[in-house]
C-alpha cells in the first residue's frame, strides 16, 4: 500500500470487539488477567495500550520500519535513546540541533559522563575525526533546527556502520512523508509528535522507530523502566494528525516555497535559509534524499534586535510562538526561544544570529500569509 493508504489504515484496523471505525480511546490504566498471568495481550497501561499499539505501528509504518514505540514527548524520545549509553560513552551530534536536545546532553547527560562532541556534517571529514573508541551514538537532525541545513544520511550511515556506531536520525522537520531516514541507513529514527505527525498543536509527543530488534528490545525496556508514555488520548490526537500528514504536508511545502521565494527577493530580508530554494546549497542533496522540502525556513531580517521585534509585534497571522508543524503559521526567534538554552557565543558561532527569525509555516491561504508578511515588513 502506498503512504497515504497506509497513513489511514496501518495499525487502525476496525475494532475487533465493536467494529468502531476509528480506534477507540483506551482511557484505562489497567487490564482484567482471567488467571494470574492469563491476558489478552495487555497488563497494565505504562507496558503496553491498544491505542498507542496503533499509533506505534502507525508511525513504524510511516518511517518504512518494522518497531515503533511511542513516548510523552519527543524529549522523552530522545532520552531513550540515550538510554542505550553508559558513564564514559561519547556521542557525535550535528552541531545545528533544537535547543532543547542540546541541554539534554549538556546537562542531563554530560554530568554523568556523557560526553557529546558537535561536528559541522557538512564537512565529514570532520565526522570521521571525531570518531573516539567509546563513540557510542551519532545523532543527526536533518533538515536541522533553526537552520535548515540538509545532512547527507547515505555518507552519514556509511561511517557510523564502518565503526558500529548506532545512528539516530530526528526526523522531526521532514515528517516521513518527506523523508525516511532508514532507507539511507539509520539505525533509528527519532520523532517529536507534537510537531508535524499531530499536526495540530494540541498535544506533547514522540517516538521512535527501529528495524533492529535488538535495539527495538532495548528501547521497549527502556519506555517501560523509564515510564515516559503518552496517555491514550494524547495517542490518538497523533493517530488523527496521521490521517492528514500527506495531505497536509503537501500545503506545508506549497506555501513555504511560496514564502521562500518572497522573501528571498525582499530588500528587508538578507538570508533566506529553506533547501527548496534553487540558491540554497542544500538543494541538490535535499533534491536526492527528500520527496520534499518540508514547511518550516528560516531568514535574516535587516536592521537586528530592534527590526526582529517590530515585524513580530505587527504579524497577524503568524503567530509568535515555540513548536511547528501545526496547520497554524508560527513565527519564532530561536536565540531567545528555542535556542536559548545554547550558550550566545557557541551560537554565534553556528550562525544563529540575533536577526534570525524562524517560520513555521501552515496552510491558510498563501495570500493572507504573504500580506501578512509584507505589511510587517
Ligand atoms: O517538544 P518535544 O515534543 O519534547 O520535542 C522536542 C524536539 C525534538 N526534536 C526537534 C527537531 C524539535 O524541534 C523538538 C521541539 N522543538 C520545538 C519545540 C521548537 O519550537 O523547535
């Protein structure tokens, strides 16, 4: 079956019991045992639930994966992960990564012997010379967050399998429908849900998915040791949002060329950073991995600190908040949002400059967010 048949139907058979079309909400904690140790399938809530069973196999379906696991955040995610290091492992991550990733490493993780070094992946000489002994993860946003820039998964996966190194993609910008990192040679596949798989910013997700089994054994320990779970309503708010993904992804990426293109010819704005634009350096490689070029960019605006808060403060539409991936347009200034957790000088140095505004753009009508763009510029 193609992706949008399988966005509907996989994992979200009719109900067995009532034939319920859509997958009933499982609002229990707890499942009856006809005899100790007797069930059918289910024990208790935090182990395993039928609606976020379907959202698993939902998403593992997605991502062309045989596992998925479904977790209360995709920070939760992420932790589990990271899980699968021990004291005195080291982890390699692109060095343009969401803010709240970074923290994680740095200060969850870090103190307890965690190290994570950061590598520019445009560059993977620099990948495979930071390469240690106890290397135990190489984590890659791709496109990245804030900037957009586009990582080459198949390069990548050839020296994290050359080492044994477990590869991590977050694949969080693209959604599957754009991109599936396991087909270039991930190991895992990383997703906030609270993003595009939603949909619809109602709701605080992540998952995972893998086609080990051995790593599937691992991170299934680890989501019911650690206990980070979405509730079953939370599971099936993203099993809805999954129903929609193609269609919706299609107007994300259609009004996001258009806004790229806008402002790429704007006198207000100097860079523009979105793979989908024929300039950006990024476009060709994204043109190879991607089936699209997704709906989030980001840009500089003229004039600094002062013109960021001017052309937010007169937005309409666009609304100035943290997260992406809903049908709404949000607007974001990642050095005091997103990535302020990202100590100024190290942001500096990757580009997140003070006059770097970030959009995530929805599906209203392309001309009220364009107007709405040009009279606050
Ligand atoms: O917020 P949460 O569901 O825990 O997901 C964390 C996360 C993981 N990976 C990427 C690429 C992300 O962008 C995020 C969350 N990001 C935002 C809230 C943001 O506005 O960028």
């Amino acid at each position: 079956m193609r992706f949008e048949t399988r966005a509907i139907r996989d994992g979200q058979e009719p109900d067995e019991l009532t034939g319920a079309v859509t997958v009933p909400v499982y609002q229990t904690s707890t499942f009856k045992q006809e005899a100790i140790g007797k069930h059918k399938g289910y024990e208790y809530s935090r182990t395993g639930n039928p609606t976020r069973k379907a959202l698993e196999e939902a998403v593992a379906s997605l991502e062309g994966g045989k596992y998925g696991l479904a977790f209360a955040s995709g920070m939760a995610a992420t932790s589990a992960v990271a899980g699968l290091l021990k004291t005195g492992d080291h982890i390699i991550a692109g060095d343009d990564l969401y803010g709240g990733t970074y923290r994680l490493f740095e200060k969850a993780l870090r103190p307890l012997g965690i190290e994570t070094s950061y590598v520019d992946l445009d560059d993977l000489g620099s990948l495979a010379s930071a390469i240690r002994q106890n290397t135990g993860l190489i984590w890659v946003e791709t496109p990245t967050n804030p900037l957009l820039k586009v990582v080459d998964l198949k390069n990548v996966a050839h020296i994290a399998s050359k080492h044994t190194i477990t590869l991590a993609v977050d694949n969080t910008f693209a959604s599957p429908y754009f991109q599936r990192p396991l087909e270039h040679g991930a190991d895992i596949v990383v997703h906030s849900t609270t993003k595009y798989l939603g949909g619809h910013s109602d709701t605080i997700g992540g998952a995972i998915v893998t086609s080990s089994k051995d790593l599937f054994k691992t991170l299934k320990f680890q989501q019911n040791a650690a206990g980070a779970v979405p509730g079953p309503w939370d599971c099936w708010l993203v099993l809805r949002g999954i129903k929609t993904l193609a269609v919706r992804m299609k107007e994300h990426q259609m009004n996001a060329m258009a806004v790229a293109a806008y402002l790429n010819e704007h006198p207000m704005i100097e860079n523009v950073y979105y793979p989908g634009l024929a300039d950006n350096k990024y476009n060709e490689l994204a043109k190879k991995q991607m089936d699209g070029f997704g709906g989030m960019l980001s840009f500089e605006i003229k004039g600094g600190f002062p013109a960021v808060e001017r052309f937010v403060s007169r937005l309409k539409i666009f609304t100035l908040a943290e997260s992406l991936g809903g049908v709404e347009s949000l607007v974001c200034y990642p050095p005091k949002m997103t990535h302020g957790s990202i100590p100024p000088e190290q942001r500096k140095r990757l580009g997140i400059n003070d006059n770097l505004i970030r959009l995530s753009v929805g599906i209203e009508h392309i001309d009220d967010l364009i107007e709405d763009l040009a009279r606050s510029l």
